[in-house]
C-alpha cells in the first residue's frame, strides 16, 4: 500500500535524509520501517497495559491470601492452645 505526506518541514526531511544515509537505505526504505515501528509499538503497548493490570491483580489477591492464611494460623494457635510470639 502506498501513503504521501505533504507539508513536511524541510528540516525534518534534511534529518531523516541524513538517518537514512547513516543507515545506508533509502528515504522511502528508512520511513516504511519507522512507520511499521509505530504500528508494532501501540500494540505492543497496550499488551504491556493489560499484562501489568494481571499482574496487579495478582498482587491484589495474594495480600488478602496472607491476610487469611494469618487469620487461619491464628485461629490455629488459639484452638491448640498456643500463644502467640
């Protein structure tokens, strides 16, 4: 699929002509990679999103785990007859 951009300041064009020669590729060669970049990087993004919401979660319902496993180990304790240290 082809795109055309107009109005592009010339010294962005300058810039990217000097990244794609650094590179050793073409303007058009350096430009379709930085836009595929773009693409992969919102998804990538929003899968990190919903990776780090898991994690949260997870972290969520491991404290109320150790505050029931306390509760239980008290509970126990004080049926066996121990105290507490």
């Amino acid at each position: 699929m082809d795109m055309l951009l107009r109005d592009i300041d010339p010294v962005a064009v300058k810039k990217i002509d000097e990244i794609a020669k650094e590179k050793k590729i073409s303007r058009q060669e350096f430009l379709k990679g930085q836009i595929e970049t773009l693409a992969v990087f919102q998804e990538q993004k929003d899968r990190e999103a919903a990776l780090e919401h898991i994690i949260y979660q997870n972290i969520k319902m491991m404290e109320k785990c150790a505050v029931a496993i306390e509760t239980i180990n008290g509970f126990i304790q004080e049926m066996m007859g121990e105290d507490e240290e």
